[in-house]
C-alpha cells in the first residue's frame, strides 16, 4: 500500500430542507455515539463521501508520441451508493478506538451530485460550503468535517516488479492493459495484458469554526490481476467476474480508508 503525499506514505435539491434532511438528498446515516476517555478536547466529526456510483473502465492504448493520454474511457453506474457507504461505515467503526472522547456522524448523500462539483468545495485550504449544506452543518453543530472525494491523477499500477500504466486515473475503476508483459510471480509464466482495479480519492479534515482545511490525504492505490483460467489469458477483463470487480473495489476502499484515518485525526502535540 502507498499513499501519495501531502501524506507520504435534482429533483430533490429544489425542495425545502426538512428536519430528517431528506428533501435535500442528505440523511443521517450513522446516529450519533460518543464515549468518554482521553484527555484531549471533544469534538463533533462529520464525514460526507462524495466518490458516487460511477466505474471507470481505462484500457490502455499505446503512445502514439504525444504527451496527451490516449487510452479509452467508458463508464457504468452502480445504484445504492455502495462505495460511499462503504466508506463512510468503515469511518464509523473505527472512530471509538481512534477518538473515544468525540462523536461521530456520517451524512449520506441520495447523490454525489448533491452539493455540486467538488473540486469546487475547496478553494486552497478554505471549505467552501455550498448553500445546501450549511443549515445541515447548522442543525449537527458539526465541528469538523471528513470530506473524501475522488482524486485525478498519474496512473501507477503495481505488478510484481514494476509500475505500469499510462495516462491518468481519477475515483474507482478498472484499468484494462492486453499488451504488456507480465510475470504470474508464482512460476515466472510470462501473460500479456492485466485488470487493474484502483482507487484514486483523496480525504480533507476541515475545521468548520474556521473553514481552515487542517489536512489533506491523497490515495493513489491500484494493483495487476492475472488468472491462469483460459478465458482470462484470451482476455485480462476475464480475471474477475462482475461482481467480484464491484467487491474488490470496495475492499480496497475499506482498506485505504481504515490505514489513513490515524494519519488524518493525528492531534498536533502541545
């Protein structure tokens, strides 16, 4: 695992806001919990995901002497907000080791759409709040907000020896290679071609009483798959059924998510 540094390592938005925050596509998906313990101040953690339901599928194509990137998009949607859940319910389950003194609510969104473009939510290291969610961040008195949102950047898939890959890669997908050569790291068999699923998304910790973005994680994760199966040699998309893409693609969500959190929460000393 490697995380890339700053750490090293509508219809529904024109309705009215009600008291269960449903009619703006926000609910409260984790009640609140706090326990007492430790000796540093209290606060009220908010986390929102913005990584949708959207799959990219990446498949390589060969440099053609150009800096631009080359390779073929597609996408298809998911429903019911898998990924997003899967996150923030790994957020949830780690927070009473981590801050047993705070509390901790998750918000979930009925679409990532909901509060607008979210490179827009942070302009340097100021959260800008879009007018949707302020009377929310009101109402939950929230004093710090966990904000994951897809991240774009170069493509780096791990294989047994090397980093492959071209062009970039932004939030959840599978990147698709038939070319390259690579090595089963089993018996030295040589394969031709990959499935790569990976996951590029970054997570802020911001201070709500001031707006001041406190701290920025990027995750930059992605990994070859190969099979010895016949269907799979003719075509690396074979590797993995469906389903378990879907699978492996949140588990690697769940694992990113759980290794940063120390990271993110770490207190300055003094």
């Amino acid at each position: 695992m490697k995380h890339c540094k700053r750490w090293s390592r509508s219809a529904a938005l024109r309705r009215k806001l009600c008291l269960g925050l449903v009619s703006t596509g926000l609910a409260v998906l984790a009640g609140e919990s706090a326990w007492a313990a430790a000796d540093v101040p209290a606060r009220k953690y908010l986390a929102i995901s913005l990584l949708g339901d959207k799959v990219q599928m990446v498949s390589r194509q060969a440099k053609t002497g150009t800096h631009l990137d080359a390779n073929l998009r597609e996408s298809f949607e998911l429903k019911g907000g898998v990924f997003d859940q899967a996150v923030l319910a790994t957020l949830a389950a780690e927070f009473k080791d981590l801050e047993p003194k705070s509390s901790f609510q998750a918000l979930k969104l009925a679409s990532a759409s909901v509060l607008g473009d979210p490179t827009q939510l942070l302009e340097g290291e100021r959260f800008v709040s879009p007018a949707v969610l302020t009377p929310v961040l009101q109402q939950l008195q929230a004093t710090h907000l966990i904000l994951i949102r897809p991240h774009r950047g170069e493509s780096r898939i791990k294989t047994q020896r090397e980093r492959q890959g071209t062009g970039v890669l932004e939030g959840l997908g599978l990147f698709i290679d038939r070319e390259t050569p690579v090595t089963d790291g089993i018996n030295s068999d040589k394969y031709y071609g990959f499935l790569a699923p990976f996951t590029y998304f970054k997570v802020a910790l911001i201070d709500l009483n001031s707006g001041k973005l406190e701290r920025e994680l990027i995750v930059m994760e992605s990994e070859a798959r190969i099979s010895h199966r016949k269907e799979a040699a003719a075509d690396p998309w074979e590797v993995m059924s469906n389903v378990e893409k879907v699978e492996f693609l949140r588990d690697m969500l769940k694992k990113e998510v759980k290794a940063l959190l120390p990271a993110l929460l770490a207190r300055a000393e003094g």
